[in-house]
C-alpha cells in the first residue's frame, strides 16, 4: 500500500544492516544491503568504500523506490503483502520477486504485475499468500551454493519477514 514504503524500507534496513564486504557474497562491497554495483549505477559514477561507508537511509530510500518498491508494485499490493515482496525484491532481486508472487498467485510467471497478477492477489487471501510466498522463497534460497554460508541468516530472514507481513496485513484480507 501506498502508505507503507516507509514502514517497510525500515524493516528492509533492519536485515540488510550496516557495511559488510564479505568475500563470499556475490555482491561484493555492500551497505544498508544496498551493492556497489547497484550504487554506481544509480549515482552514475564509480564510488570507493569510503562512499558506501557513507550510505544513509536517506540517501538509499529514492533508489529503493524506484528500483524496488514501484518495481514490485508495492503501492498497489495489499498490507504484508507489499513488504513480503519488497524484502525479497531488495535481496534476489525484484523480477525474481514477483515472480514468486505470480507463482503463488497463479498467473503467468513473467516477472511484471499488470492487471492480471494484481486482481489475483486481490482475490487470494492475505495469509495464505504471504506463506506461500515465504516457502517459495526460502525453497529458492536453500538451493542457492552460498546456503552453507549465509543459510543460517537467510532462514531467519524469511522467517521473520513472514512473521511480520503476517502481523501488518490488513484483518479483512
């Protein structure tokens, strides 16, 4: 919901955390779970650690509007909903996202919502989609070759991402 990007981005921020440059994650030199490579090319230019030492909330809200949230629709998407997609969108990235979602929805898996996906969310009811929507994820994220590492924090993840859509969905879906 329209409403929501706020409350979500801070939840999102909560998992994503602070500067980590881990030699096992595929996305190199990381901050507030926002990439290098994602940052430059939205600054247009290349940045150093110091730069992305130097991320704020601030500065990476307008890229995750836009590369994400309004990526996945979010406006559109029922409470708990939004933030159960938005969250997987930020950490596999948006088409893989909604992807999951039209899965779990039964629609056409091709990676953009459009009228058809958002009246089936419409018409599933909210827990059963944003459970469906967690397993489907966490199966995906199990399969990775990094589970061995990042396995043990990516469950959790999903698991409380879950816990919280299900707690911000509204009670009538």
């Amino acid at each position: 919901m329209k409403e929501n990007f706020e409350r979500a981005l801070r939840a999102v921020l909560l998992h994503e955390g602070g500067f980590v440059n881990h030699p096992s994650d595929p996305g190199g030199m990381t901050n507030l779970g926002c990439t290098r490579k994602v940052w430059e090319e939205w600054c247009g230019h290349e940045v150093d650690e110091k730069a992305m030492r130097a991320l704020t909330p601030e500065k990476v809200a307008p890229l995750y509007k836009a590369k994400y949230w309004d990526k996945i629709c979010g406006d559109d998407l029922p409470s708990g909903v939004d933030y159960c997609v938005f969250d997987c969108a930020i950490n596999s990235g948006p088409g893989r996202a909604v992807k999951f979602l039209q899965q779990v929805v039964h629609t056409s898996p091709d990676g953009v919502i459009g009228p058809m996906t958002l009246k089936a969310v419409q018409e599933t009811p909210g827990e059963e989609l944003i459970r469906a929507f967690s397993d489907l994820r966490l199966t995906f994220l199990q399969a990775l070759s990094m589970w061995d590492v990042f396995g043990k924090g990516w469950g959790r993840r999903v698991q409380e991402v879950q816990d919280h859509a299900l707690a911000q969905r509204c009670p009538t879906t």
